[in-house]
C-alpha cells in the first residue's frame, strides 16, 4: 500500500480482496476440471498449477527486473 497514494489505497485493498477471493472460488473448478480433463489424481492437478505459477512468477520477476530503473543520483 506503500506505493499508491493516499486518494488510492482504499481501491487497491479492495482490488487486493476482490482478485484473492475470486481466486478462492475459481480454485476449486480449475482442479477438479484438470483432474478430470486430464485424467489424473487430483494431487497431481494441484502440482501442475503449482508448476504454472511458478512459471508464471518467474516471468513476472525477470519483467521486473527488466523495467527496473536506476535510483536518481544526488549532490552529483
């Protein structure tokens, strides 16, 4: 919350709740739909998201990394 402006911060706690608790409910589908799809035990299914979001945040940190900028210099 640190990073967004006073006027701000109450939309981005309910952003933070509103995408935690859709992730709550899509859950469940998304598992039971890959362990049936799939054909698998359902631990599998869990490791296999695991595996996506793992990938997916390694992504999301080298974009990071990528779009970082160097801190201002001062007194120079």
């Amino acid at each position: 919350m640190r990073g967004l402006p006073v006027s701000r911060r109450g939309m981005g706690t309910g952003a933070f709740q509103s995408g935690f608790f859709l992730g709550l409910f899509v859950n469940p589908i998304v598992i039971v739909a890959l362990e049936k799809g799939l054909v698998v035990p359902r631990a599998q299914a869990v490791g296999l998201v695991g595996f996506v979001l793992v990938a997916l945040a390694i992504v999301a940190a080298m974009a990071g990394a990528a779009r970082r900028r160097p801190a201002p210099q001062f007194g120079a």
